[in-house]
C-alpha cells in the first residue's frame, strides 16, 4: 500500500494526476464482481471524500484456458448492471 500511495503522490505532484481506481485478480474465475468486490465498491461510494456515486468496474478474468474475458459494470449503491464496452487497438 505504502509503495501505490507513493506513486500516487508522485503522479499528482508531476501531472496534478488522480488515483481513479484499483485493480486484482480474478483467476480462474468469470468477470463478474465477488461479494468482496461489492462490499469495497459500497465502501468506496460511501466514502465522503471521494464524492463517488456511480462508477465503472472493469474486470479481466483468467479461465485457466484460453483467452482472459472481459467484463464491464456500471457500480451503484444498489447494484451492479453490466455494461458493454467497446475495445479499440491503436493499429500503426
């Protein structure tokens, strides 16, 4: 955590650069949200200082085989509906 909150500090010392989220790992599971996913989401959109009341929860999963998935959720006190997404690769 100490090592996250330092380049965080260092982003918004050099490009005024705001934490927007945080990421881990869903293996060899779906892309969906766990109930510990939800329970952090609620604690982040009661969370005063941030001034959240919707965000986008992205998550890649690993199935163990094949290609990762990709799963898209619009995050609100109440729920979490998934959403489509669109992944666009900058081609040369």
């Amino acid at each position: 955590m100490h090592h996250a909150q330092t380049l965080a500090n260092q982003a918004w010392k050099a490009e005024r650069a705001q934490w927007i989220g945080e990421w881990h790992t869903h293996p060899g599971g779906q892309p969906v949200p766990s109930p510990f996913d939800m329970i952090s989401y609620v604690r982040h959109l009661e969370d005063p200082e941030l001034g959240f009341t919707q965000f986008l929860s992205l998550i890649v999963a690993f199935p163990g085989t094949g290609a990762p998935t990709l799963g898209a959720w619009r995050i609100t006190k109440h729920d979490a509906q998934a959403v489509d997404i669109q992944v666009v690769a900058e081609r040369d």
